[in-house]
C-alpha cells in the first residue's frame, strides 16, 4: 500500500501546472468560505459585545428585546422583585443608551452610554489609566480604548467634552474583550449620572443584571420572572438570542450563507473539473498499473489519496491566505469585522472534505471502467 501512495503522489505533482491548478481551485474555494462565515462570525460576536463585555451571569429584559442595542425600559418594581427571588445573590440595573457628544473642537459624535450601579459598578472595564473610583466624581466618564476611540479624538485622562449641556470629563481609560458593531464609541458612567445626563422616558432600567446563588437556581429564577411577566436570560442564551437575530431577522445571515454555497459551488466545480482533466490524462498510467496486477481497490486508494492530499494542502493554503488578509485589513482598518473561530475552521474543512469526495467519486468511476487491453491497444 505504501509503493502505492506513493506512486499516486508522484503522478500527482508530476506535472506541477495541472497539481498547480487543482490547488488553486480548493484554494480559492476555502478562502472566500472562510472569509465570509469569519465576517458573520466577527460581527455576531461585535454584536453581543455589551454581554461580553459586563459579564453578568443572567440578564432580565423586555420579552420584546431581540437584541442588546434594542432595549426596553423596565419599571423599578422589577428590579425590587427580582431581588426578592429565591437564589437571587444580588441584581443591579444597568443603563444602556445612546447619547450625542460635542468635542472641544465643535463636531458631534455619537456614543454609547452604558450606567453601571453606583454601590457595586458591577460589570466595570479594566482600567489602563486612571482610578475606578474617580467615576463616582461630578462628570466623570470612563472612555473604551477600541477602534473607534479615535472618533472622539483619542482621549486622555481629562479630556472634556459636552453631554446634553452637561461637561463632562474622561478621568480613566478602559479596555473591553470585544468593539461594538455599529461604529460607536463606548462611555461608562455610574447610573445616577447616566439618567441624569441623557433624556430618558419614565422608566429608565435597561437591563437587570442578576448573579444566582447557584446554577441550580438558574431556572427557578427564569421562572419567576417569568411569571412577572419579563424574560430571564443567561448570558449565553441572550448571546444566542442576538445571533439568531441577525441571523433570521435581518439579511445579514442570508446573504453570507449565499455566498458562502457560491464559494463551494465555485471550488467544487474547478477542483472536480480540473481532477477529472487529470484522470483522463493519466488513464494510460491506471490502465498499465491494472495490467500490472494492481486490485480495484488500491486505484480506488490512489484516487482518494491524491484527491484528499490536494484537499487539505488547499485548505491550509485557503486559510492561511485568508488569515493573511484578515490582519492586514485590521492593521489597516481597525474596527473591521471578522474573526477566525473553531467553528468557522470546521465548517470549511467539512466543505472540502465534500469537494473531494465528490472529485474522487468523478476520478475513480472513469478509473474503475477503464480495461488494459483498450489502453495498449490504442
């Protein structure tokens, strides 16, 4: 078996501008497939970046809420009766909002508010300069250090700027394990201070963040909320929440599934058509290696060999390149959506492994068909 790969491997890069054009194909393939779920993956992870962000085990909601930038205000009883619930550690309430900044230079620039709790600051950034406690001070505002940052002009501790005119004044720079989605830069402040600033209706509570006891007590607490007549959602079912929203509910998750099938299509169609070039040139070769005494079943192993071979240096090839472009593009473009994920790898190495099944299936009923005598007859 061994002296048959290895006959397999030299027929195929034998003739290197063939080997070359059948890498090019599953290349090709794996690239535009990679790029787009990486996209996809990149913005639903941007998307859900205030749950990542604050790291609360449970999130209270509106039941209407289907994702996080969408809030709806809570009355106060609710934050009073989930705190009543049995297995409720503690829950505190959460400001989450949009608000219009004036810079020292005159331009206006959106931002995102998000009112942690003044007793616990549950859910506060880590600081890389200045003092947690200097949030509680008049004005004071906590910037992300992200990429779009540089929309407020790059900031520093003491930075001014005007909110709703109120002043107000950086005094600490954070850093957050994931950017938002829709180009915005991220303000913290404390509760008191974000209800006070920014306009709001008659309740202000975007969200209560809750921490059980124990996980056991994870669903009693939904269920009691529930019968309050709002939503309890762990963090990773409220993550899950926001990525079928964009999934289902928007485009988004149509037009990259689209173009991800044209991607296969594509790869599929080079790789299976150049493949089977491939084998027909090379039937004299099957043919005498038959003559030779060699089983079905071993040309059917050549077969697989090669087509798998191609396959997976292809994939390395398509990811590699894909990688590639992806950190350029962030060097160049910070806040550019895409990441590279273990799902998004298995996804693409389970669409090769189909493109070259499909192109061994091609090669190897042209191979099995094929009689030695018609070969050193012709």
């Amino acid at each position: 078996m061994k002296g048959i790969l290895k006959i397999a491997f030299k027929l195929l890069v034998n003739d290197k501008g063939k080997y070359a054009a059948l890498l090019v194909g599953i290349t090709f393939a794996v690239f535009l497939m990679v790029q787009m779920t990486s996209i996809f993956s990149g913005i639903l992870i941007k998307s859900s970046s205030t749950v990542i962000n604050l790291g609360a085990d449970m999130w209270v909601m509106d039941p209407a809420v289907n994702n996080v930038a969408s809030s709806i205000p809570l009355p106060d009883y609710v934050l009073d009766a989930v705190r009543s619930i049995e297995g409720v550690n503690y829950a505190v309430p959460l400001y989450s909002g949009a608000a219009l900044v004036k810079l020292r230079n005159g331009i206006f620039q959106p931002v995102t508010i998000l009112g942690l709790d003044d007793n616990s600051l549950f859910g506060r950034p880590e600081l890389i300069a200045g003092k947690i406690e200097d949030i509680y001070a008049e004005n004071a505002f906590i910037v992300v250090q992200d990429a779009e940052v540089r929309k407020l002009g790059h900031p520093t501790v003491g930075t001014e700027f005007e909110l709703n005119d109120h002043r107000g004044v950086i005094v600490g720079i954070a850093k957050v394990g994931a950017s938002g989605l829709f180009g915005l830069p991220t303000l913290y402040t404390t509760y008191s201070k974000a209800i006070q600033y920014i306009p709001s209706p008659r309740f202000t509570i975007s969200y209560i963040l809750v921490e059980p006891k124990t996980p056991e007590a994870v669903t009693h607490i939904e269920s009691e909320v529930r019968r309050l007549g709002y939503l309890a959602l762990t963090k990773d079912e409220f993550m899950e929440k926001i990525a079928n929203f964009y999934k289902y509910q928007t485009g988004l998750g149509t037009n990259i599934l689209i173009m991800t099938a044209v991607s296969f299509l594509v790869g599929l169609s080079i790789s299976g058509q150049t493949f089977y070039t491939f084998i027909l040139e090379n039937l004299e070769k099957f043919g005498a290696l038959k003559a030779m005494g060699a089983k079905g079943r071993e040309l059917i192993y050549m077969i697989l060999f090669q087509a798998m071979f191609t396959a997976l240096v292809g994939y390395g090839l398509g990811v590699g390149l894909c990688v590639l472009i992806i950190v350029l593009a962030k060097i160049r473009v910070p806040e550019y959506s895409a990441a590279v994920t273990f799902t998004t790898l298995a996804f693409a190495f389970v669409m090769v492994l189909i493109i070259a099944a499909i192109s061994s299936y091609i090669g190897i009923r042209k191979v099995l068909k094929i009689e030695p005598f018609d070969i050193f007859r012709g």
